[in-house]
C-alpha cells in the first residue's frame, strides 16, 4: 500500500480522500472503513491514531499494513529468566482473553498448545499425539473449571517435566512410551527383527530377511507352523488348484502325491516342507504369545512382551517389527444375537467347526454367506438331520472351470482379465482413455460372465445376486465347486435369505417370523480384526479406520517407523504369491536396496488409493485390504519398486496378455543372490 505525502493532514473518519491512487477492491475497503461512525473509541488510521476527532501524530510513519503488535500493550510476564518462561509463552499465545482473564480452553487451543509443547521439550514430543490430549488436559485442570489458567498450565509443564506426584509420573510415563523417533529412510540400524505370525506369510517374511543376514526371531502362539492350515472347519481345502498357490521358490516337490486341489493336510504338510527346506524351525518360538508391543526407549525400535501361556511375558528389544497374523486373526466375529443364553443347541463358529461328526442327527443352521458358510452347510448336510444355510446377500460364486471346460484362471489371472476390471487409478492417461472407449465392450463382457456362471450353478430367486460380479468380487468373492448346487437341487440343504433375529430354546427365528428348528448353530459371519498390542498413541498413528488400514504399498505405515504388515492387510486371490512378492520387498527395503519415499509423497497416493477404492468398492471393515483380482496390478508395483522386470512371460507377446500368471513366473526373484539385486525406488 501506498502512503499519503507527508504535508498532507489525515483526514478523519466520515470522510475519504485518496491522493495516491489504489486498487478499487483496497480503496472501496478502505472507504467502508472510514465511513464507519466516530463513535469507536480507537481508530488505526495512516500514521496516527484518532481519539474522537483530535489526530495524535505517532513517531513513526506507517503504511496500511502495519505491525498491530507496536500499538498494543505487552501481556505482563511472570516467569521472564525462570525456566518456566517457555512455557508460560506458550500459554500467551495460545490462550483466550475473552471473558476477562485469559485461559486456554479444551479443543484446537489445548491441541495447539500442546503441539507448541511437543516441539519445545523433547520429553513431551508425545503430547501431539490426540490420544493423550485429553489425558494432559485432565491434570492440568487442576481446579476443575474446564479452562487452564497461566499458573495450572505453567506448574503443569513443570510436572510433567519433572513429575513427582503419581498422577504426572504416571503421565510422563506415557509420554515417553508414544513417543515414536521418526527416523529417516535408511535402515542400517535394523540388525534384529520380530515377525509375529508362523503362517505362510511370517514364513516367507523370515526367509527373505534371514538371507540378508538379519537376526530374525518368529513367535508363534501354536505349536506349529502354517496358521489357518494348521486346522480348520470340516473338510476345508484350497479353492484353486495348486500351482496357483505355491511358494515361488519352492514347488511342490516331486514323490508327493498331491491332489489337483490339495485338501488342508496336504497343504498343511507343504508347509512344514517348506521351513524344513529352509531351516526356519530354528527361528521359531512355539507356544510363545505377544501380549504387547511397546516403543522402545527414546523412541527407537520396539519392547515386545511374549511369553507362553499362564507365564509371565519377559520383555525383549527389537530393531523392526513385522506383524504377519494374516488377514483372519482372532477372535472370530461371533453376533450377540439376543436369546443365546435360553438356547439350549451347541453354537460354533467355522473357526473350531472342525469335526462335522458332531452333525450327527441334529438339525443344523448356519449364518453367512462367504464360501466357509457354504462348505459347512455342505458339512451340516452331509452328517446332520437337516441343514439351512441362511445369508443376508447373495454373492457371485465362480467356478472352477469357465463352462465345465476351460480353467478359472486364464480368465481372471491373465493380463486380459484384469484389463477387464474397473479401471485401476494407477494408470497412463493413454490407459485411461483405451478403458473408457471400451466401457460399454467391458460391460457386456461381464453380463456374459454373469450369464455363464448362472447357468453352470443354476442361480435363481434369492440366490442370484444383485451386484454386478465385476464389483461383488471385491466383497471376498468365492471359487466353488457343485456339490451346495446339487444338495440344494436335491433337498438335501436350504438356503434362505434373511437376519436372524432371536434364539429360542430349540429355534432360530428369522427377522421374517420363519421359526428354524435347530440343535446346531454355526456361525460363518469371518473374523475380528484388533491392534491391540500396540499402546492407544501407537494405534491412532496407524490412521484405522472403519474399512481398514491404508499403507503404502499396504505394507508400510508412513507415521509408525521400524514398522510393517505382511499379509495382514492384504487380501488377493493368490494369497501366497502376495505374501512373497511383499516380503522380498521388504526384505530389499530392509537391506537399502529400494529407496522409499518421503512421507507427504507416501501419504498422497495412500489419499489416491482411498478414494479410488471408496469411489466403487464394496464397504466392508477390511476394504483398505482387498485387492482381490487387481493382484497383478500391486504385484506389478512392488516388482518394479525392486528395479525388476515386471513383465514375467518374456518375449511371448500373446502369453502375456493371456496366459495366466502363477509364483514359478516370479521363481528368480527368490533363487538369486541379496547382493545382486538391482537397486530400486519405491517413489511412484
């Protein structure tokens, strides 16, 4: 702004005369100001203040935008040249005056405060942290008024910088257990790692990193390996065949006579042949549980507390953590459906629905609708007196084989199956542009898929689902054989669709009134997720929301260093081959040979893929999770992240648009030497 020539007087306010020219939005305003009755007691006005209608002259000439601060009187200071004076800063700047004496007030101005707290003191770092907000806000108020005074907030730093009662000790105790040291992306501190899980994924994620030489330690609560194929519901099995679930270095090996689709012990027995192929046994501690996972001291790596059952959990200190429990941990989601306790039936869930003999001569109900629901209706109708399967929605099965002929996989493992799916956001524009034109071919591709699965499982009435299956796959979707169509086309099963609304003594009733005789319930309702071993402060910087957690590259939280999950928050249709692909990734990442990105550029595509899965994808509690058939698509990245070739089929044109992709095309990635691997970038 411009300023009026000296020798010319300030006119007072009511009246407007501009000698400098000035933008019309500015002037306008100023006028509008000038305007304003006199009848304010104070007026800023160009180099003087109006008191009425006399100017004072001030010392200094000043221009429109002037420093507020040199015409208001200073807040008196208390603690100048005492160690509180920080503090009581602090509070200055960020407390309210309204009302009369200045306060700070719970909200924005005790979350701002807090944070300025936060950056000033080491010891409070953790105070930014919304989880102890409240916490800090509750014991500073130590007159109980809902507002902090300069002297509570001033005596409360004081404390939990030097605490001596049990409340701030305990305070400041908590303080440093959030605190978390945001390290920068190298990981030469990382010697020693903990991967809780002895599943495929744990298995896997203990290989890779051993083969760098990392120090790794598994627990694993059971008293074997192989998680959910250790022991499952009645006649449980992989739902594809098995070259598409397979170690990529580790076939399965010759002598065996193994099924077409191996049933749970033969894949159970793999597994094992797996770790003693590796000498992973060694690194196991069986019957060994996490009760928590504590920050370590100043911020750095974790304390993690196991033990076995009825001991006392010993702490022990770990450079890395690796959560690998799988996408199905305990406990299972059990409904607390109103009349259990009059109910005089047994009630399992597909979990510990192990033995169907317990089927016998009783009638069997089962909750659910995903594929475990299904196979133990199969169960219940094979041992019991009768078996009703009841289900709230209605899913897409999809066959074994397209047609009874062709199998499932050259349909949705091929590069031509996932170009048919719903555009993927990490694509070229050139991309984008091919999906849209061909929109309307890909639409009527899928009613022709829609058309052929109808027919192969005779769907019909409540059993014919009502979303499109290039979007129900996305809910968990279930590969399956005939034998609910025939039992069903024989009477031998049920199927309803309905809710459950009460438990009698010898019934279920239906939110319809159906009344279902039953001696057996079974509930396949799937599982719960928690994160309790982590402390509250660590949970809010994991971001969980109601669909899951958003990783970068679904492995690593951008706010929780010395962190990660594999195959724990992911979920695709070649569950194995994941897991691989994801801890060879990390295992680079882990040796400095994939360089990760800042975390804003993390964050950002983390918003990208949230907001492209909540644009179409089924809402469910795991949704940050699916990937289902766009697999190839993330196997793709976390391959190119590696520096590799993603294009596995070499120089077969036809074979890698059409020919399905299974873990022997990844084999070299896993067989090679650490050393030689190329150097990537995790950026894009």
């Amino acid at each position: 702004a411009a300023s009026l020539p000296s020798h010319r007087s300030v006119p007072p306010p009511g009246r407007s005369s501009f000698p400098v020219m000035l933008p019309g939005a500015l002037r306008s305003s100023i006028t509008r100001h000038a305007m304003r009755p006199t009848s304010h007691a104070v007026h800023a006005w160009q180099g003087g203040l109006w008191r009425g209608r006399r100017a004072i002259p001030v010392a200094c000439r000043r221009d429109f935008a002037y420093n507020i601060y040199q015409d208001m009187a200073e807040a008196q200071s208390v603690y100048k040249g005492t160690p509180n004076e920080v503090a009581e800063a602090i509070f200055n700047q960020h407390a309210s005056g309204m009302g009369g004496v200045p306060g700070i007030q719970p909200g924005a101005s005790f979350q701002a405060a807090c944070l300025s707290l936060s950056k000033e003191y080491p010891q409070l770092k953790a105070l930014a942290e919304p989880a102890l907000e409240g916490r800090a806000f509750e014991i500073m108020d130590s007159l109980e008024r809902g507002i902090i005074g300069k002297e509570e907030f001033v005596d409360g730093v004081q404390a939990l910088l030097n605490p001596t009662t049990k409340r701030y000790q305990n305070l400041a105790e908590r303080l440093k257990q959030g605190f978390i040291n945001l390290r920068g992306d190298n990981f030469d501190h990382v010697k020693r790692v903990a991967v809780i899980g002895g599943g495929v994924a744990g298995l896997q994620t203990a290989r890779a990193l051993s083969r760098r030489g990392k120090e790794v330690v598994i627990f694993e609560k059971s008293n074997n390996v192989g998680g959910v194929w250790k022991a499952n519901y009645d006649a449980f099995g992989l739902q594809v065949p098995k070259e598409l679930y397979e170690f990529p270095e580790f076939p399965y090996p010759a002598g065996s006579d193994w099924d077409k689709f191996p049933p749970g012990p033969q894949v159970q027995r793999y597994i094992e042949l797996y770790c003693e192929r590796f000498g992973l046994n060694d690194m196991i501690r069986f019957n060994t549980g996490i009760s928590s996972i504590q920050v370590g001291k100043d911020g750095i790596g974790w304390n993690v507390f196991a033990g076995g059952k009825g001991e006392t959990p010993k702490e022990e200190h770990f450079d890395f953590v690796v959560v690998a429990t799988g996408m199905y941990g305990w406990p299972p989601h059990i409904p607390g459906v109103r009349g259990r306790d009059s109910f005089e039936g047994d009630v399992y869930h597909s979990a510990n629905f192990f033995d169907a003999q317990v089927c016998q001569g009783k009638d069997v109900v089962v909750i659910g609708g995903g594929k475990s629901a299904v196979d133990n209706a199969v169960s219940g109708a094979n041992h019991g007196k009768s078996s009703t399967l009841v289900f709230r929605s209605a899913h897409w099965p999809v066959p074994r084989y397209l047609c009874d002929l062709v199998p499932f996989k050259w349909g949705t493992y091929s590069r031509f199956g996932h170009f048919m799916l719903p555009t993927h956001f990490d694509v070229t524009s050139l991309a984008w542009y091919l999906h849209a034109v061909l929109t309307p071919v890909k639409w009527a591709w899928w009613r022709v898929v829609e058309l052929m699965f109808r027919v192969q499982f005779r769907l019909s009435g409540d059993l014919l689902p009502k979303t499109p299956i290039e979007i129900d796959v996305f809910s968990g979707g279930q590969i399956l054989n005939y034998n609910f169509r025939d039992m069903l086309k024989e009477g031998k099963v049920k199927a309803i669709k309905g809710s459950i609304e009460k438990l009698h003594p010898k019934h279920v009733e239906l939110q319809d009134g159906t009344m279902l005789p039953c001696d057996l319930l079974v509930f396949g309702t799937g599982f719960a997720k928690s994160y309790d071993l982590f402390d509250r402060m660590v949970q809010s910087k994991l971001r969980i929301e109601a669909d899951g957690i958003f990783m970068h590259r679904n492995i690593i939280p951008p706010n929780v260093p010395d962190l990660a999950f594999v195959g724990s928050e992911v979920s695709t249709f070649n569950n194995i081959l994941t897991h691989a692909l994801q801890a060879e990734w990390l295992a680079r990442v882990l040796d400095n040979k994939i360089e990760l990105p800042e975390r804003t550029r993390m964050l950002a595509r983390i918003e990208r893929m949230q907001a492209w899965k909540r644009s179409w994808m089924p809402a469910t509690s795991a949704r940050a999770a699916i990937l289902q058939l766009h697999m190839l698509k993330y196997h793709d990245r976390l391959v190119k992240d590696m520096g590799e070739n993603h294009l596995r089929k070499g120089a077969n044109k036809l074979a890698e648009i059409f020919s399905p992709y299974s873990a022997a095309d990844y084999r070299v990635l896993f067989t090679g030497r650490p050393e030689d691997s190329p150097q990537g970038r995790a950026h894009a």
